[in-house]
C-alpha cells in the first residue's frame, strides 16, 4: 500500500482469473480507444464502472492505492459482489494531479501499457475519485465470451442460457462442485445454449465456459446464487 499525499502519479497493476453498454461518453473512454488503435473497441459496462467508481471512493477515503481493499478483497470480487459475471478481470490504478499525467504514466509502464493494448479484453469501466492532491483513478478490464446471458430459478430448478461469441471454439458446460453438467440445448452454429439444472446440483457457486477442442476447460463466468454472493 502507498501514500498518495505528495502529487506524483503512482501505479497499481492487478490481472485475476477465476474459474448493455452504458451510454456515457468519457475523456478516459475515448483515450483508451485512441491509444489502443486498431485493436478491438471496448464497450463501457454498467458494472465495471459501479466497481470501479466505487473503489475509487474506498481509496481515496483511506488516502492509499492497493488493489487488495481495506476488506480485503481483490478486483474480481468486488466485481462478483455488484452482480458481475465475467471470470477474467484487469485492474490497473492511477493517482496524480490529473488524469493526462496518470494516463501518461500508465503507459510508460509496460506492465499497465500492456493491460491497457490487450486485444484480449472486451469491456471496460472506470471510476474517479478526488483527493487532496489531485485524483485517483480507477479502470477495469473484462473479458466477455458470452451474451444474453440468463440465469433463472423455478420449479425446482436453475435454467441458464444464452449464447457463446465464438461457438467453433467448443461445447457449453457448466461446472458445479466437481460435477460437469452439458447443456440440454446446444445449437454450435450460432452459439446458444440452454442448460437446465436440478436444485440438488446448483452448488450456489458455478462456474460456466466451454470444453475446448483439445478438450481443456475455459471459464467464461462465474454464477453465485443470489447474485453477488461471496462463495470461497
């Protein structure tokens, strides 16, 4: 953890993995699409940006940068805790008299330069927070391998479905405990899915991705029941 009292710009880095654009423009956005250039737009999500923004707050409050919180917690699970999905997160943080020195900063470092280009991540949130000398911020970086995702729970059992963004890569399934569930709909041409769970096999913390050709398991998301629940 660093004092953040004098008007240098400092840096904080984390990358974790564990197995509906939001329509505001932002000076920050619009950077990250400049400087990134032919690599994949970000799309702004609802909420990284809740998580972000609301970490940018915590920190400046205790007048520190630290990716692990006060609580404890790291970026991924602040983000499971606001009803995130995504099982692949980047944190990258910055504070200095303003953002054009912290942007500057960040990609002067390769660690946060290389976060920042990576074709990898899909979405993207931030937060602002001031502080005594100038700000703090906050950006956060998902990768999203699945849309319209949906989780419902009736008569006994969890349905989840919606579809993967590149099907050719391999099949659904879903990982409960240590038992491998597959989807009872699966249609490979144009990704969706459909898995119907029973009660006795919903462990409250799921995790959905796809089996890969050479027959690897790739997480894509995590799901908690209820949604934001902390599972260990």
């Amino acid at each position: 953890m660093r004092n953040m009292k004098r008007a240098a710009v400092f840096l904080g880095i984390t990358l974790i993995a564990r197995g509906a654009a939001f329509a505001a423009p932002s000076d920050l956005l619009d950077w990250l699409t400049a400087v990134r250039g032919g690599a994949a737009a970000l799309v702004a999500d609802p909420v990284l940006m809740e998580t972000a923004q609301s970490y940018a707050e915590v920190l400046a409050s205790a007048g520190r940068i630290s990716h692990t919180g006060p609580d404890g917690s790291d970026a991924l699970t602040r983000y499971l805790r606001r009803g995130g999905t995504c099982a692949r997160v980047a944190e990258i943080i910055g504070a200095g008299p303003g953002l054009a020195p912290i942007e500057a900063a960040w990609m002067a470092s390769e660690p946060h330069r290389s976060a920042i280009m990576r074709r990898y991540w899909t979405d993207v949130g931030w937060g602002r927070a001031p502080t005594a000398s100038g700000e703090i911020r906050v950006v956060l970086f998902a990768r999203r391998l699945v849309s319209g995702l949906a989780v419902d729970h009736a008569g006994g059992l969890w349905t989840v479905s919606g579809g993967l963004h590149a099907p050719e890569e391999g099949r659904p399934v879903i990982v409960s405990g240590t038992a491998r569930i597959e989807a009872v709909e699966w249609d490979p041409r144009d990704g969706r899915f459909l898995f119907s769970v029973p009660e006795a096999a919903w462990s409250g913390y799921v995790r959905m991705g796809y089996i890969k050709k050479d027959g690897g398991l790739e997480i894509t998301d995590v799901l908690t029941s209820p949604r934001g629940t902390e599972y260990r």
